[in-house]
C-alpha cells in the first residue's frame, strides 16, 4: 500500500539537533553492540551549523570471540651452548 507524503522544512534549535543527532548515533551504537560489536574507542563529535547539523568523527571496533578455539602447542628444542645468549641456534 502506497502513502502520499509531503516534505515540509523545520527549524531547529541547536539543542534539539544535538539531542536528535545523539539519539540517532546512540541508536547505531546500540545496533552494533547487539551485534555483538565490541566498540574500543568512540571519538565522534556533533557539529551544528547555521544551516546544518552533523555527527563526525571515527569508531574502533572489535568483533568479540564467539567461539573458543584450541591452540596447538610448539616445543622448541634449544642448542644448550646458545642458550645463555637467549638465541634459538
């Protein structure tokens, strides 16, 4: 079923698009923890303007481990005379 819809222009106050803009971004990071993305480091930063508003800056993300894994264990053998020196000779 189609909807007609009109665009209409609306004036906002700086602290309503800082709080419409954190609401949004806090919406995405919610998204991409339930997605099981770890975030390390958020620097973003909201910027308004006279005639704009935007959110800009960069994610460090991490992907958690979701299965755990077995390591195969190495044995080195060391030349005994080398050893004291700390080379694998």
């Amino acid at each position: 079923m189609m909807k007609p819809y009109a665009v209409k222009e609306k004036k906002y106050k700086e602290k309503e698009l800082q709080k419409i803009l954190t609401e949004k971004f806090n919406s995405f990071l919610e998204d991409l923890t339930e997605k099981g993305i770890q975030i390390c480091e958020n620097n973003v930063k909201i910027h308004v303007d006279e005639n704009s508003a935007t959110a800009e800056g960069t994610l460090f993300l991490n992907r958690k481990i979701t299965e755990a894994v077995d390591t195969e264990i190495l044995e080195i053998e060391r030349n005994e005379q080398n050893e004291s020196i700390g080379t694998d000779d």
